[in-house]
C-alpha cells in the first residue's frame, strides 16, 4: 500500500547550520506531497506542498522538490534557527483514496 | 474564524467507560477527517467524511465511532475505552479532498 518512510531524529544542528530532513514514498500512483510541521503543545500546520513531479514546495526559507525518479521529497533549509526546533511530517495524499498518509515524524532541535 | 477547535484539551477515563471527542470548524469546509498520534509513529486516519451524512473507515478505526449531521461538526465517540486507546486525537478539515488540511490543537486521552 501506499506509506511514507522519514529519517528517523531526533536532529540535532546548531544555529545557521544547513538542515536536510529524507522522505520518500511508495504509492501506485502519482501523489501529491506535504510537509507539516508541528510546534510544541500545538496540531500540525502546513509548511509545504507539491503536486506534480519537479514542483519545488518552499515557506519561510524551507524548501522541498517532488522527484518522481527517486520518489523523493527531502525537506532543506540553508540556515535554521531556534524557533525551527519542531517536529516534522512528511505526507502524501492520494485522491483515490481519500487519504493523507504520513509519515512517522522527525524531530528538530536546534541548539544556540 | 477560530478554525478547528477541539475539546477537551485532556482526558483521563477508566477502561470500559465512554466519551465523545468534539471537533468544530467554522470554515464551511466539506472533508474532516480523525487521526490519532502516537510515538515513532506519526499520524494514522481513524475515520473520515467528505460531507454531512456521509462517513467512511481509515486505517484504525476500531474502538471509535463518528457521525456527521452538520458541515460544522464531527465527533468521535468512544464506547468502551481500552488502554490502547491512549493517545494523543487531531480533528482535521479541509475546502476539498486534495487542498491543505487544517488541524486542530488535540486532545490528549489517557485510559487507565
């Protein structure tokens, strides 16, 4: 079935260092891609999208590119701070399915 | 527009016993969907509607049931709790089936 596999965190980076967060999929057909992003204590808020193969999603400096070859969607951000620190979900979402599956999250801590 | 709220923020309840989890959005949106969160592994759909009277099963819905009388509301009731049901519950909805989903602050249920 369709699933989404992430690097397991947590990741530890220290501030303005470069951050890459692995995510890549398995679905039958041609999924639309999400980053959510969630905040200590809060639900999960959308940071990124991509509905087609060679779509770049991008917000607030982040940044993610749908590649169909490696059925990829790696999420990058060239320098993190602190208020960065927040776990992150890749996702996917299949129309003929109704579903957004996710992924199993990985945690950000970014350190002063 | 407050979105989706949800309540009750937390909840400690007996095995055995029943509650209703509430979720609202003052968005007008059509899909709402349930998911429930719990450590290392992301966020797995319990039910979903795409719109008042209309429900369907996701990936573990046993143990919970939902209904949809209103665009504005979808709750989940649990009708005998059970330890496996720990865990931390998000509402989510959104305008269509593949645009962002908005998610609320969830719930956090604890059953001893």
């Amino acid at each position: 079935g369709d699933s989404v596999t992430q690097m397991e965190g947590p990741v530890t980076l220290s501030e303005e260092a470069f951050l890459t967060i692995n995510c890549t999929y398995t679905a039958t057909g041609y999924p639309s891609l999400f980053w959510y992003v969630q905040y200590p204590g809060e639900g999960l808020q959308l940071l990124l999208k991509a509905t087609k193969a060679d779509d770049k999603g991008s917000n607030k400096g982040f940044e993610a590119t749908y590649r169909k070859e490696t059925t990829s969607f790696h999420l990058e951000k060239g320098s993190v701070q602190v208020s960065d620190s927040a776990v992150y979900f890749c996702a996917l979402w299949m129309d003929s399915s109704y579903k957004l599956i996710f992924g199993s999250g990985t945690r950000l801590l970014v350190r002063p | 527009n407050a979105g989706v709220t949800q309540t009750p923020k937390f909840q400690v309840l007996k095995t055995g016993q029943s509650m209703t989890l509430q979720c609202a959005q003052d968005m007008n949106h059509e899909y709402m969907s349930w998911y429930r969160q719990d450590p290392g592994m992301g966020l797995r759909l319990i039910h979903y509607s795409v719109g008042a009277g209309i429900t369907d099963q996701g990936e573990v819905p046993n143990g919970y049931n939902v209904s949809r009388s209103t665009t504005e509301d979808f709750p989940l009731r649990l009708l005998s709790a059970a330890p496996s049901q720990t865990s931390v519950y998000f509402c989510a909805s959104s305008r269509g089936l593949s645009y962002e989903q908005y998610f609320g602050p969830g719930t956090r249920l604890t059953v001893t």
